[in-house]
C-alpha cells in the first residue's frame, strides 16, 4: 500500500526539469557558436543518422565529446561545467518543475535524479537543491584526460531503471513517482506507482499508466 513505503521521486532532466536540451548549449558555451557549427558539420551524417534513429544516443555523444573535449584535462572540463551550471543552466530550468521538485522535498520524499544528461555539470547545479542522489551518464577520463568516451553507459532507457534498482535494490519496496518527457523515459515511467509524462510542457498534470 501506498502509505507504508517509502516514497521516492525521480526526476529526468532534459525537457522535464528544463524547457529544452543542455548538452548542444554546454557545447556552445564552452567553445562558441563558430566552433560549435564547424564540429557539428564536420559530422553532419552522424547528426542525421540520429535525427532519422539510426545511430544511438551514446554513439552520437561519444562522437560529438571526442570532437569537443578529448583531450581536455577533466579538471579544465569541471571548471568549465560548474561555470555553465552556475551561470546558464539555471536560465534552462522550468520554474513549474522545480516547485514540483520542492513539492516532493515538503512531503518528506527521497528525490533521485536520472538522467543521460553529463553528470559532471548536474553535479554542480544540483549543489544548492534538495536532490537526495544523482545518476547521470559519466565521462571517461584516463592519466587526467578526458578521452571522448563514456564511463559506462549512457543513462538512457532501461539504463535508469538499472541505475535506480542499483542504488535502491527492489523497487518494489518503494512508492514512486517518475517524471519523464521522452522514449529515454519508458522504462523508468513504467517502473513507477505514479509515471508522469511531460507533467510541467502541457501545463497541466498528465499521468500516464
């Protein structure tokens, strides 16, 4: 029953807890709008092919990080990421979703973040909120460079339920509440008691079963 679990709220990020993307706008601010247009041109098949669903969502970020960053040093990038989450992610996020946020932290809720969205600038920008945990897809960096390629896989799909179950062990012991806007979220709204699908963009509470 409902009222002896532990209840949970797991929130994805890009288009959920934001109005938009924040991985092209990461890009941008760190190399400018020049810069980003040459690289995003440079692989313009690769971009189409995942516009049409013919290349992954890791394969298509593995390509644009290794275009972008590989061979950044990884504290040049956390640098770069926390300046981005202090001064323009906040200009993302949608202010309807983070009252729901704060919803759940009124009610006593455990809030867990899961996203494929680049954990190393989530980390910083969750700093100042009351986000309980953070699974979000990881860069690999090697000899304290970064090489282009993720750690382990993109937190996308049955991915986030594998990182939730991972943290939390049997799902079945929670009561939970996922928020989610995309087919990267199926399997984590199908996990839920309460899935909500694109909850914050219609203005209106939309639950999904």
């Amino acid at each position: 029953m409902m009222g002896d679990k532990p209840k949970i709220a797991v929130f994805d990020f890009d288009g959920t807890l934001t109005t938009q993307d924040s991985f092209v706008p990461f890009l941008r601010w760190t190399h400018g709008w020049r810069r980003l247009v040459i690289g995003l041109m440079r692989h313009s098949s690769a971009v189409l092919s995942y516009g049409m669903k013919r290349c992954s969502n890791q394969t298509i970020k593995e390509i644009l990080l290794t275009e972008f960053y590989k061979g950044w040093s990884i504290e040049r990038l956390k640098t770069a990421a926390a300046d981005y989450a202090h001064h323009y992610l906040p200009k993302l996020v949608d202010p309807d979703a983070l009252e729901r946020l704060h919803w759940h932290q009124r009610q006593g809720h455990q809030i867990i973040l899961v996203s494929a969205t680049l954990e190393i600038y989530l980390q910083p920008w969750m700093k100042t909120l009351p986000i309980d945990h953070l699974l979000a897809t990881r860069l690999e960096h090697q000899g304290g460079s970064v090489t282009g390629k993720l750690s382990g896989e993109n937190c996308y799909g049955p991915e986030k339920v594998k990182r939730l179950e991972r943290l939390l062990g049997d799902l079945q012991q929670y009561y939970i509440y996922a928020y989610g806007d995309g087919q990267g979220d199926r399997e984590l709204l199908e996990a839920a008691n309460e899935p909500y699908y694109r909850f914050f963009n219609r203005g209106r509470y939309l639950m999904i079963r």
